[in-house]
C-alpha cells in the first residue's frame, strides 16, 4: 500500500469514527409530558379562552410550539391514553373502546424507551391496561411531589419519560375555586343552550380548567428548580373535549381536537405556531427521533415531527383519522372520521339508530345539559328541538368547513359544491379502515366489547 493510499485510509477511518462517536453521544433528552382529562382545548387562553386564567399553560406556549391542528383518534380517555403510549391507531392497539385493553403482545413507549436505556414512569390516572403493555413505574406525589421529584433526580446520567396525567376537568368538578366565574357572565358556545343550570356547572368546569393550570405550573417549578429545564422536551395536551356536549363520546372536532403545546429551550422556537395535522399516535414517534432512534415506520401509525418541531423541513400527515364505537358508554353508534387542512368528514355506519349515551342521556345527569335541553323541547323551544336533533338522530355522512366552522353548525354533506370533496375523503376514509382491519360497525358490539375485556 503506497503513502497516498495509507492518508486516505487513515481519513476514512477518522471521518467513520466521527461519525460513530457523534451517534453514540447524541444527547438524549428527558420528556416530561403534562395530560389534562376532558380539558376542551379552545378554553385555554391560548387557543382563545377568555373565562378561565391559565397563565403557566400560555407560557408554555410563548416559550415553545402550539399545535393548532393537533387529534386524537378517540375522543374518550382509555382509547386516547392508547393511541399516544403505543403509537398506534384504536382498532391496531386494541383499545377500540372506552374501558378496553390493548391487544397482548403490544409494546408501548415503556418498551421503546426503555430499549433506549430510559426509565419511564407515570404520576396521576393511568387508564391504561394491560399491566404487560403499560408497565409504567407508578409514582408518588403527583402532580410534582417527592415520588415525583425522586423519580426526577434518581440518576443524572440516564434520561427518562415522565407522565404527568391530571383529573382536571373531569366530572363532577369539585376543585378549583368556582367562586370566581360569575354564572351570569360565562361564556357559552353555540352548542350550549343557555340556561342557569348549565351556566352553573360552566363555574365549576373552568374551576378545575384554572386547577389544571396550578398543576402546570408545579411541574414547571420542579423543572425549573432541579434545573432541567433545558434539557428536557415538555409536551402538554388538553386530552379530548368536555362531557358537556358535541365533544366527548363523539367524533366531532370539539372532542377529538386537542391541545398541544411543545417546549425544548434552544431546539424548539420560542412563541412558534404550527398548524400542521399532527396526531397523538405521532408523538411516540417523536420522541423515538429525538433519542437518535429511527424505528422502522411500519411499526407505528404514528409519523414523528421531531424535525418539524426543529424547524426542519418534514413530510407531516395530509390526514388525520377517528374512530368511535358507542359500547360501552351506551347503544352500538359506530363512527368514522377524516380531516383535512379545511373539511372534517364522519360516516356515521348506522344512521338509522338513534344516538344514545348512558352518562348524558338522563333526567337526574350530573352532566345537566340533557336533561336542560328535554324540559325546553318539552315547552317548545325550537333551539332545544335543534340541538338534540342534531346530537340524537345523525345522518349518514357529514360534512363540514371545520377551518370556518369550528362547532361544526353547517353539514356541506348534502351540498353539490362540495361533492367532489366529500368523495374524495370518504374513499380515503374507507382505504384507511380496511388498512387498519377495521370492520366497521360489527366492532360496535356488546359481545365483541366483553370479549376484549376477558384479555
């Protein structure tokens, strides 16, 4: 081997060590992510809420990323506590319904990070079953006591993965001081009928919004404090929307659309926006990438926008999907659902069923809107009649402009203009079903459901 031969060689070798080295010291951060329960995310003042106070949450968001365009796949919790754990859809994970368990055999960020050399743990509602899918080590003092803060500084030299799950603003609502908001002046949207009783529980609802945010605000300070800060990517999301109506146990945008707010001082710019379509089974993904791991992409349904939150150029998603099975929260209702930039498309597969939820659907509810809205249909009032038409007896398709029409008021379905548009989503809604194995409405099934559970 002459000279020349021997310097190139020897330079090859350097630039592959480099390499080598640069992979194997990629800095691995921790991840501290923050979860409301049934928190709707257009009342936090920085989606636009003007009732409840919640100022840690919007300076998370001054000092990171808000997601405006951020979904779950199910707007009930175990099946969103799924979808963001495995990285996968409800039908592929299992958990296709309220109270159900994951398929066996499937792994959750407990496997993936921990393959990473992370310790991942949760504090508060876990919600997530299988113990052999979500073995999470269970914490203490939630939300930022010792169990939390000794699971925080166990060892500095191995990162680990932090959940930190509220049960704010879950019913009934009884933390927070409602003391504050005046009845008379709260706001409502226009699926809320408008009555004293319902202006009532809306005191308590954004008591606990307010509460969530104290609890924000602890896990901040305990960061702060153990000077973690920077080394550490916080994620908070507001889970689905309210039991209150049009939100929760639906595939409407005000249930499946969360909040999403990213924070990594250095990485992620401070103040940014995104409205990219990102959804929960991405953030598992995410969090791999940022490791330095690049899983193989079939293994989750999840797209990671790890770059993205870099301000990297990223192919993200061009759709984001939902799913609804109505058993065990009441009478078989199957849903499917597709969103775009603009158009928020639902099948609802068995149309000529009336819609019905055992939590809501009774005259002494907790939840108080139901019951608000039959005493006004029963004296005639045309705006009562309205909406629990709309809620209760649901056509086939809908269609809306959901970049407009946020309360999703206006079905296009029927609409020619936007015939084009509704087939297109509805084709592409089916090829993703049949992708997933989904069989439709025969997975809305009493028996199907308890089998599930006998796992």
């Amino acid at each position: 081997m002459n000279t020349i031969h021997r310097i190139i060689l020897a330079l090859l070798t350097l630039v592959l060590v480099g390499f080598r080295a640069a992979a194997d010291s990629h800095e691995k951060p921790n991840f501290v992510f923050i979860l409301a329960d049934d928190l709707t995310y257009n009342l936090l003042g920085c989606y636009g809420g003007v009732d409840a106070e919640t100022p840690r949450i919007d300076e998370l968001a001054s000092e990171g990323m808000r997601f405006t365009r951020a979904y779950a796949a199910m707007a009930m919790c175990a099946p969103f506590r799924a979808e963001l754990y495995t990285g996968l859809y409800p039908v592929r994970n299992g958990v296709a319904w309220n109270h159900s368990s994951a398929k066996l055999g499937t792994k959750s960020v407990c496997h993936y990070l921990e393959e990473q050399g992370y310790r991942v743990g949760l504090s508060g509602k876990k919600h997530a079953s299988p113990e052999s899918t979500f073995p999470f080590e269970v914490l203490k003092g939630f939300p930022a006591g010792e169990g939390v803060r000794e699971f925080m500084t166990r060892d500095s030299d191995q990162p680990y993965c932090l959940f930190i799950c509220s049960s704010n603003a879950h019913a009934a609502w009884t933390t927070g001081d409602s003391s504050r908001f005046d009845p008379d002046t709260v706001s409502l949207n226009p699926l809320q009928f408008d009555t004293p009783a319902i202006r009532e529980v809306m005191t308590r609802y954004l008591a606990e919004v307010e509460d969530f945010d104290r609890e924000t605000g602890e896990i901040l300070d305990l960061l702060s404090g153990l000077d973690q800060g920077d080394d550490t990517l916080v994620m908070l999301s507001s889970e689905q929307g309210w039991a209150l109506g049009f939100a929760k146990w639906s595939n409407w945008d005000l249930g499946v659309h969360t909040g999403l707010i990213a924070r990594w001082p250095g990485k992620i710019e401070a103040g940014s926006v995104s409205n990219a379509l990102v959804q929960m089974a991405d953030v598992l993904p995410t969090f791999l990438e940022a490791t330095g791991t690049k899983e193989d992409e079939e293994m989750f349904d999840g797209i990671s926008f790890y770059r993205h939150l870099r301000g990297e150029d990223q192919p993200l998603r061009k759709f984001v999907y939902g799913v609804h099975n109505n058993v065990p929260e009441g009478n078989p209702y199957p849903i499917r659902s597709i969103r775009n930039e603009q158009f928020h498309y639902l099948l609802n597969l068995t149309p000529d069923a009336s819609y019905h939820e055992k939590h809501v659907m009774l005259m002494d509810s907790r939840l108080t809107w139901w019951p608000e809205l039959k005493k006004a249909e029963a004296k005639g009032d045309s705006e009562a009649i309205a909406l629990l038409k709309k809620y209760h007896k649901r056509p086939a398709e809908e269609l809306y402009r959901v970049d407009e029409d946020i309360y999703e008021m206006n079905n296009l379905a029927s609409n020619p203009e936007y015939a084009e548009v509704k087939e297109a989503l509805r084709e592409e809604l089916k090829r993703w079903m049949e992708e997933q194995g989904d069989a439709g409405a025969a997975m809305d099934d009493v028996a199907v459901h308890a089998e599930n559970r006998q796992r």
